[in-house]
C-alpha cells in the first residue's frame, strides 16, 4: 500500500514554528576569551591560558602608569625650579 509523502503544511504547528524567527546566525569570537567549539561546547586547546593573558596585561598596565609617574615627577622637578 503506498502512502503520500509527510505534507509539513498540514501538521500543527507550536508557537516558535509560528511565529518564523529567523535562523541562529554564528558570530564571532569574542577577543580575547577563550575560545569554545560551537558545535561540541568544548574548549579549543593550543590556545594562550587567559591568565597569562591577564598576567601579561596587568604588567603592561603598570609599566605604563610608573612610566606616568616618573615623566610628571620629572615635569614637575623641572617647573619647580
């Protein structure tokens, strides 16, 4: 006995079918995060660990603000005079 083919236009539809979102679109990485495999959830391995990150960035910080503070000593000696 032969059957008709699933007719999708017939069956009921639940209010997300209904309402024809759009579909999901993949963004990209956020910078500087870990990066996940979107498909797994997993984390991708080989990557920098994010608290040398931190680490390597906090040293950069503060390197930059004594580097500040001795240029506005340096300013300030000189207006003294």
């Amino acid at each position: 006995m032969k059957t008709t083919p699933l007719n999708e236009h017939f069956l009921w539809k639940g209010k997300i079918q209904q309402a024809n979102y759009p579909k999901p679109i993949l963004k990209k990485d956020m910078v500087g995060l870990i990066q996940i495999n979107s498909l797994t959830g997993t984390i991708i391995h080989g990557q920098p660990c994010i608290y040398d990150m931190l680490y390597q960035k906090s040293l950069d910080e503060s390197q930059a603000y004594w580097k500040g503070v001795e240029k506005r000593k340096r300013l300030y000696r000189e207006n003294r005079l």
